[in-house]
C-alpha cells in the first residue's frame, strides 16, 4: 500500500512535469500551427541554465525554478522572433515544422558545447531525500514538484480565464485572422506564447533535472510531454495539464508493475492509440476537434 | 498521344549521369576509403529517393523512416547470421518485414498533418527503442557483427568495387520505378493530394489508398535499402536507425530539393560527406546540420534543386538537348 502511494506522488510529480511542458507546446501548436520539435530542448537548456545557477548561487529551489524560466524564455522568443516569425509570413507550414528540427538539434549541440556530455549532478541540497514518516517513504522534492506543477497550472488558468491579455492569448490561439479583426496583436500574442511557454519549459526542466540529471539528452523526457499534449486533445490547455499527470502516472506505475526496459514502450503506443481512437484527447467532446 | 515514360526516362542528362554512376568506381579504385564512402552513399541515396517519394511527392511528413530502414537491417541481419538464410532470401523478408512494419503503421493515414507527422516521429522512435532493448532478438545496444557478404549466382560479393555494382543496380531499379509511379496516374493523384486534399477527394480520387500506397512503396525501400547496408558492412547496431538517421535523411531531401528525384541523390551524397569530413571536428558536428536546416528552410526551401533549376532556367538551351523535360 505505500509502495502504491510512493508510487502515485512519483508519477504525479514527474507527470506535472510533462504538464508544464505540454501545456506550452500546446500553446504553440494551438497560436500558431507549429509541431515545436526544438520545445523539449528548450526545456533541456532549463535543466541545464539552473545546473549552472545551483552550482555558483546556490539559490533556493523556487528561485532557480523562476531564473531558469526567465531565461529560457528569453530564448524562446529570440527564436521566434528570427527563426520562425520571418518564415510566417512565407506560409509553409511543413518547412516551419523542418526548422523547428533544426532548432532542435543546434541547442542540442550548444548544450554539449557549453556543458559537456557527461550527466550533470544537482548540488547535494538540492537532491530528493526519502523520509520515513509513519513507515510510508516521503519523497519532499516529489510533492514539492507536484505543488509547483499545480500551482503553475491555477496560475495559468486564473490568467486565461481572467485577465484581458489571456483572453486576447486564447483568440489569437481560437481564431488569428478574426483575433486581428477585432485588434488584437497577432504577433504580439504569437510573441507573448512563447515567452509564456519558454518559462514553463525551463522551470520544468530546473524540475525534472534535479531529481535525474542535467545533460544534453534530457530533451527525450520531454518529448513524452509531447504524448501528454495529445492525450489531453492536442492544443487544449486544460487538457494538456491532465493528459501529464495521466500519463505519469501510466508510465510511473506500468514501469512497477510490467516493466521498466520497456515503460517508453508503453508510453508512447497509448500516444499512438490515443491519437488514432480519440485524436480530441481524454477530455474533448468529439465535436471539438474535426480532424 | 503522351509521350512514354521510358521516351521521358531517357534524356541526355539521365543517360550521362548513369555512365558517370557506372564509371565512378573505376575512377576512384585507387583508394579503397573513397569505395567505401561511395557505397555508404549509393545505400543513403536509396533512402532519399524513398523519402522523396514520401515527403516531397507525397507532402506527407514521414519522420520515422529510419525506423523502416532498421527494419529490413535486422530482418537481413537476424536471419543470415542466426538462420543461414542465403542473401536472396533475406533480402526479400527485409523488404516484407519492412512492409509489414508499414502495415502495422498504416491506419494512422487517417490522422491529418501535424497528427500524422506526430505519430511517424512515435513510431520510429518505438523501433528505435525496440532495436536497443528486445536483446533477445537485436542484441541491444550491441547489435550485430559477421553479417555475411552476399552470395549472388555463385559468386561471393566481397570486393567493395564489385559491391557498388549491387548497390548502383538496386539504386537505378529504384530511380526507374519511382519515375515510372511519378508518370503514371498515381503520380497525378499524387499531385492533386499535395495540392488541395479536400478537392482530391471530392474528384474521386482515394486518398487514404493513396498514402498507405507511399508508406508500404517507400518502407519495401527501406527494407532493401536496410538490407543492403547490413550485408555491406557486415555490422549493424541501433543508433543508425534512429531519430538522428531520420532527421539526416530529412536534410538530404531538403538540401536536394524537395520535389527533385536528382536532388535526392545530390543531397545524400552531400550530407553523407559532411558527416564524414565533420567527424573530425568531433561531437558538434551535427550542429552543422542544425543550421543548415534552419537556413534552408528560410532562404532556400527549394533547395539545391531549386537553385540550379533556377540558373538553368535563365540559360538559353541548346536544340540537341530536346525539350526539358517535366516531373510532376
């Protein structure tokens, strides 16, 4: 029964991650069309940029998590605004997608460039310590993700539901041509997606690095945020935030109980599954989405 | 009454180019490494014709291909080392199994763009896991070794020089049959699919028979493709057949030139040959690759095809050279 329970506060917390990641990639798809390939690896680069933080600041835990974020949104949007802003205005979306690979493998590079391509350790006060309270193993970290993943999520959704801004964010994502009609910046908001989604994904990567390790590859965690998107119906932003946590939890208590070696395996044919039986993701009405 | 496609086939410039293909080795004997890097470049190019097939003809953003390619490798692979299977035959099962990987994928023809594309980058990447985990059957991270030199009418295919005779013919076969698909009806519907989907089904035309008919066509390719790298080198193991392979093969179709069956070839030879002279440069040299893809894609998506159509366009041609000649 604890080791269930164990069980259930790992995948909840490794999935919040997914769902932080998801949720700006849905984001993206949902402004502007895109597959982002590079939006994992931004994410890396978070693991990475709070690697370094840690080492020489030995900041808090939530102040790495907003450092990181900051940055690699900085980031987010200068790819943006001169990698994928100036290919909008050509309109083909498939070499957008093809770009997008590129950006991936050239952060990829710059990672190995900068931080070499051994896996990177946390600082020690950093690092997940189990405690035993009432002969149930805590892991603090783990629930300190989960609270932060779902603080971020309420955070997102108070800002959606109820500042202009959001709501000018989710026409654009609804509809940009009749967005611009009634005044709204597309390519503001289009600017504003990814600095909102570049944050996410770098706390996200601060996250799941320090409970695995900082290095070039982290980006492959979070292509299965990538089957979180989808699972929650592929540019819904709620939708995405569950789809993470299910598919933590999926993967974290498949691993247990059939097999570690295979737990991508697993993962990834319920992408594959659910793209092809319920492509409006677990929550969506089947109207919602035609294709 | 059209013009056959065989009339089409033989240009002058498809006839020089095939002379030149059948003379190269011949001119590069005297070094073995550039035999070998010439082979590794006949078996790439056979997958950026297949993946031009896909994704440039076809606009269908196939991002596992190098899943397939793995494929037709082990088939060859598991069945000649651990079964005795003689070359023939195992070549055949790769292309079978490769197809029947194809098969297994097919229903995701239903999925639209961003979705379909999604699930191929799934897909390859379930094979690639696949081939570095089921040990019992890949061998894992390992893979294989002592993968027999093909047997052919008798005769053992070990020299590299002769090897290259095997690869150019199954490459031309390849060249032929995708050029005679590209002038047939299907390479019509092909055309229609690419340009407005919606408008090409409501003329009658059956898409989804159209895409599966690309992804099994363009997997069989892998599969020999597979095949003939794994008897070539005799040694395979997974990271050839990842996600690293299928964004390579993706930057040979898009340097070439989408929609350009030579621009394939002229890609695979150019990636291939970066990737071996960066290999000095160490671990970055992929990013390379990254800015490659990103630049072409913003200044020069029609790639190196696209450029030289563009200069020869602007060149007076001469009578002999006959009409140009047009691809759908």
């Amino acid at each position: 029964m604890s080791e269930l329970l164990g069980l259930l506060v790992f995948g909840l917390a490794i999935g919040s991650i997914y769902s932080l990641v998801a949720i700006g990639f849905s984001m993206i798809y949902r402004a502007t069309g895109l597959l982002h390939f590079a939006h994992p690896d931004l994410m890396m680069i978070g693991g990475m940029i709070g690697y370094t933080l840690a080492t020489r600041t030995a900041m808090p835990m939530p102040l790495l998590f907003v450092c990181s974020g900051l940055a690699v949104a900085a980031l987010s949007w200068l790819i943006d605004r001169f990698g994928f802003r100036p290919m909008r205005r050509q309109g083909a979306l498939l070499n957008l997608i093809i770009a997008t690979i590129g950006w991936s493998i050239i952060l990829v590079n710059v990672a190995l460039f900068v931080w070499g391509t051994a896996p990177l350790s946390y600082p020690e006060p950093y690092l997940p310590k189990g405690r035993t309270i009432a002969g149930i193993v805590i892991v603090p970290q783990n629930l300190a993700m989960l609270a932060v993943g779902l603080a971020s999520m309420v955070a997102l959704q108070l800002f959606f539901a109820r500042t202009v801004t959001g709501q000018a964010l989710r026409a654009t994502a609804e509809n940009p041509v009749a967005a611009q009609l009634m005044g709204i910046r597309v390519e503001r908001m289009m600017s504003l997606t990814f600095l909102l989604s570049g944050f996410l994904a770098g706390g996200a990567g601060v996250l799941v690095a320090s409970i695995v390790y900082a290095n070039f590859d982290l980006g492959l965690i979070g292509v299965k945020s990538f089957a979180a998107a989808v699972l929650g119906g592929f540019g819904q932003v709620g939708g995405a935030m569950v789809g993470g946590l299910v598919l933590g939890l999926v993967e974290t208590i498949g691993a247990f109980y059939v097999s570690s070696a295979y737990k991508d395996i697993i993962a990834y044919t319920l992408l594959i599954l659910i793209l092809l039986g319920r492509p409006q993701g677990l929550l969506g009405s089947a109207r919602s989405r035609p294709d | 009454m059209p013009i056959s496609w065989l009339r089409r086939f033989w240009t002058p410039a498809h006839a020089a180019a095939v002379v030149a293909l059948a003379a190269l080795p011949v001119l590069l004997a005297s070094s073995p490494y550039y035999i070998f890097l010439l082979n590794t470049i006949a078996v790439f190019a056979m997958l950026a014709l297949g993946l031009q097939l896909v994704l440039g003809y076809g606009g269908v953003l196939q991002l596992g291909y190098a899943g397939f390619f793995g494929l037709g490798a082990y088939t060859s692979a598991i069945l000649s080392t651990q079964h005795g299977w003689p070359f023939p035959a195992a070549f055949l099962a790769a292309m079978v199994v490769a197809v029947a990987g194809a098969v297994v994928m097919s229903p995701i023809v239903r999925l639209r763009d961003v979705n379909f594309a999604m699930a191929t980058f799934v897909f390859g990447l379930i094979l690639e896991l696949v081939y570095n985990q089921w040990s019992a059957m890949t061998n894992g991270p390992i893979g294989f070794r002592g993968i027999p030199a093909p047997r052919l009418f008798g005769v053992t295919v070990l020299d590299p020089q002769h090897y290259y005779y095997l690869l150019f013919a199954a490459l031309l076969a390849e060249y032929v049959l995708i050029f005679r698909l590209l002038h047939s009806p299907f390479g019509t519907a092909l055309r229609a699919m690419r340009e407005n989907e919606t408008a090409c089904r409501t003329s009658g035309i059956d898409v989804t028979r159209v895409k599966v008919t690309l992804l099994l066509v363009s997997s069989a390719i892998a599969g020999a493709a597979g095949s003939l790298l794994a008897h070539m080198n005799g040694f395979i193991s997974p990271p050839t057949f990842g996600w690293s392979t299928s964004v390579a093969l993706l930057m040979m179709v898009v340097l070439g030139g989408v929609r350009s069956l030579p621009g394939a070839l002229v890609g695979a030879a150019v990636i291939r040959l970066v990737i071996e002279r960066t290999s000095v440069l160490g671990q970055h040299s992929n990013i390379v690759f990254g800015v490659a893809l990103v630049l072409f894609m913003a200044f020069l998506p029609t790639g190196l095809a696209g450029l030289a159509g563009g200069i020869t366009a602007k060149l007076p041609r001469p009578a002999w050279l006959g009409p140009r000649s047009v691809t759908p």
